[in-house]
C-alpha cells in the first residue's frame, strides 16, 4: 500500500458519510496516472497552486483599485482567506479538506483586472457575456490546461450565482466566499475611513460580533453547528438574517457611489482601449492567444488576454499604447 491509498484509507474510515471520497472521483478530462503519493484533489491543489494564473491574483484587485497601504486585500490575498474559512468548516464537518481547498483556490482563477469594475466592462465586449466562474472554469481547463477533476471544476463553476455544487464541499466554498468578502471588505472599507465601525447597524454586530475577528467566527460556528449531521450546508435564521444584512450595508455604503469605487469610472476606458487595440492587432498577443483567437475568434481570445491582466500589467500596457512618451533629443 503506498502513501496515496494509505491516505484514502484513512479518507474511508474517518470521513463523514457525506463527504466527497478522492478515490471516488468520477476523474478528469484526460486521464492520468495515479500519484504514488498524492489523492486526485491533492494533485489539483497543486496544479492550481504552480499556475501562472494563479500567481497574477496579487496584483488584482479585490474591492478598492490601487490602493495605498500594504493592508488591503487583493484577490490573491481573498483566496486565500476564503481557503482558510472553507478547510475550517470542511475539517470541523470530517468533509474532505483537500476537496475545498483545490477549488477555494481555484475559485477565482479567471477574475479579471480591477475586480467586479473589469468584469462588468468585460462583459459588454465579449461574445456571449462575461463571468469570472465561467472564465476561471476556461482558465485551468483551455488556457492553462490543468485536467482538474470533475468535483473541483463543478464547485469552482457554482461557486457564485444560482447554481448549486454537486458536492457538500463545493457548498462550502460558496458560503465561505461571501463569509469572507462581506467581513473583510467592512475591515478594509473601515481602514480606508469610507464607514466607521460604529455606524454598522446594532443588529448585525449583536449577532455577529463588533470586530472582523468575531463576524468570522460566528458565521464560522453556527455553519459548523446547524450543519453537524447533515447532509447539507445549512445556517441559522437569526446568524442567516444578519450576514444578508451586512451583505446590503456593503453594497449600500462602499460597493456603490463611495469615493473609492469613484476610479471605477476610468475601468472601462482602459478594458475598452485594450479590446479595440488587441482585436485590430492579434499579432500582439501572445502566441498561444493567437492560436486560440483563430479557433475561438478573435473576440474571445482578446477577452482571454485581458481577464488574464492584473492592474498593473493593464494599466502599463493602457500607456504603453495610448500615452505619448517624451522624446530626448540626442
């Protein structure tokens, strides 16, 4: 027995009735060879965790674009805080922790430059519309070409919106985003002085608690309390009431009209400037967006470079193009 069926062994006999098996995996794309060492979910982590999309999450914005100050969020740092909330709830339920981690920080892989400002630019120019689950699913299966398990790429693809995961993992990570995008853009929206701490309506912090810390933790424990022995991912009303509340105080305060979404304004200039440019000049791409744009279109390959963006590559490349650079006389 090598150190991968020892480990699914272990899977068996101490995981829930209700979790997800690695050996039960209705497999991948492509087959591969098993790991001697590694389960299939431990091996997509990994995949995951070595792309070169993935490493681009640090310079994307999550809520405020181009902040200053080291403190705030970017979707990297997103990721992988909703990875830590998700393995919390998956160990404290016996589900399988390396199931939710691999699509936790896979979740959103394809997210465009300057957050939902990006997507929602994106969205207008490319065929069919744009999503960030639709393109991460089409990051690590067409762009990166990672074979990620079926159970990994259904929890990413329902990771947001209405659909549902076929797993309890892949419920996890849906709760587990929004568990931590709603406490940790109040945390940042509070350092960047947008709200205060005390004008958080009374309710909300009675339930879930008056610090970041506290708002984690509570949702954290009731999910793992009204969920214990079931086979769903469940939430108690009153806890339930109180993150939709917050939810709406978000979109209500900082999400919309706050003085640092104002630089949204100036998102979809760049995202329409680097579109027109790149759908006149394929050449300019590089070569394997080239080969995709003469097998998916030109349209879709374009939106595939500048989903791939960060902020900063975009805003370089923007200038690049459109700014006129002085000129020294020799």
């Amino acid at each position: 027995m090598n150190i991968r069926e020892m480990t699914e062994k272990i899977e068996r006999e101490t995981l829930s009735p209700f979790a997800t098996l690695s050996e039960s995996t209705r497999g991948r794309r492509e087959e591969m060879p098993l790991c001697e060492i590694r389960t299939e979910f431990q091996r997509d982590r990994d995949k995951i965790l070595h792309s070169k999309s993935f490493r681009r999450l640090k310079h994307k914005t999550q809520v405020f674009i181009t902040p200053e100050g080291d403190h705030y969020r970017t979707r990297l740092t997103h990721t992988l805080e909703v990875s830590q909330i998700a393995r919390t709830i998956a160990r404290s339920l016996r589900l399988n922790e390396d199931l939710v981690e691999a699509m936790a920080l896979g979740h959103d892989i394809g997210h465009t430059p300057f957050g939902h400002a990006g997507e929602n630019a994106l969205d207008k120019l490319c065929p069919g519309g744009f999503s960030h689950s639709r393109q991460s699913i089409r990051t690590v299966e067409i762009l990166e070409n990672l074979n990620l398990t079926w159970e990994v790429l259904n929890g990413i693809a329902n990771h947001s919106g209405d659909g549902e995961s076929a797993t309890l993992e892949g419920k996890i990570l849906k709760i587990a985003d929004r568990i931590a995008y709603i406490t940790h853009d109040i945390d940042d929206a509070c350092r960047a002085r947008i709200i205060d701490e005390k004008d958080i309506p009374p309710f909300i912090t009675d339930v879930l608690g008056k610090t970041n810390a506290e708002r984690v933790n509570t949702l954290v424990l009731d999910i793992v309390n009204s969920s214990d022995g079931k086979n769903d991912i469940l939430m108690s009303e009153e806890v339930e009431e109180a993150m939709i509340r917050l939810r709406t105080y978000l979109f209500d305060h900082v999400y919309i009209g706050s003085k640092a979404k104002a630089e949204e304004k100036k998102v979809s200039g760049i995202i329409e400037g680097l579109f027109k440019y790149y759908y006149e000049n394929v050449g300019a791409m590089p070569l394997h967006l080239q080969e995709i744009a003469w097998k998916d279109g030109v349209e879709r390959a374009v939106c595939d470079y500048i989903a791939g963006m960060s902020d900063r590559f975009a805003i370089y490349t923007f200038n690049d193009i459109y700014v006129p650079r002085s000129w020294d006389r020799i």
